[in-house]
C-alpha cells in the first residue's frame, strides 16, 4: 500500500455538511446487485444518461442527481470542490488537501490523469475513466455472472 493511501485509510473523514451534489453512486457486494436490478427497472432513455462501470462485486455508476436511483446501502459521490476530479462520499469530507491529494493518487497510481473516486471504509481507489455509456445488456450480463 501507497503511502498517500495508508494516510487516507488511517485518518478520520470529517462529516461534511452540506452534503456534495451527488454525481454518482457506487455499491459493493450485495448492494451492487441491488443497484443493478434497480437500473434495469429504468427505461432505455433514463439509462442512456447515465454512464457505468462493474466489475467482480461492484458498480460504479455516473450521472446527473435526478437520474441516480435511490437503493439502500449504495454511496453516493460527488466532486471535491478544490479537486473537481477527486470524487468522494457526499457526506464526508477528504481529510488531507483534495489537490493534494488527487495528485499523490494519481502518482501512486501510475493514472496521471482522469478522475478517481476515493471511497473510505474499506480504503479503495477506483479510476472513473472506466466508465462507459450504461447499457442494459451488460447489466444483465453482469448480474448473471
């Protein structure tokens, strides 16, 4: 583990109040598979605003607040307002510089540009250049795997 992620993951994460705008949702586990069936539940044009990304036991999905469904358990995210492609929890602030930050990830990386979602608990650092239009058929397939 990276330095600058061993001081994220060691430090506390401030409440932060207001919450972030939300600009995306990422869920874990059996929360994914939730958010998942929740977003085939949408017509073709709700999805087709919105961008994603899966892998083994999570999604990570990206879009206007009005088009992220509400499910239980899955972390809502927003851009740090000093660091616009650093991406944490709504409601929790970053504990070190935001710039700073972003720029000691992307270094521990090897990602030199793009955004990053930071989620805290458990520490993981996920590059949101993955994300791609959302579309019904790889959700689906996902689900089956």
């Amino acid at each position: 583990m990276s330095p600058p992620t061993l001081a994220l993951h060691t430090l506390p994460w401030p409440r932060r109040e207001p919450p972030l705008v939300p600009r995306g949702a990422v869920a874990f586990g059996d929360a994914a598979r939730r958010l998942a069936a929740r977003l085939l539940e949408e017509e073709d044009e709700a999805l087709a605003g919105l961008e994603g990304a899966c892998a083994e036991g999570l999604i990570v999905v990206r879009g206007p607040e009005s088009a992220l469904p509400w499910v239980d358990r899955v972390v809502y995210f927003g851009a740090e307002p000093e660091a616009a492609e650093l991406f944490v929890p709504t409601t929790l602030a970053c504990p070190l510089p935001p710039a700073l930050t972003l720029a000691a990830l992307r270094r521990a990386s090897g990602q030199p540009q793009g955004a990053l979602l930071v989620v805290p608990d458990p520490l993981r650092v996920l590059p949101l250049s993955a994300c791609r239009a959302l579309r019904r058929a790889a959700l689906v397939a996902w689900l089956g795997a």
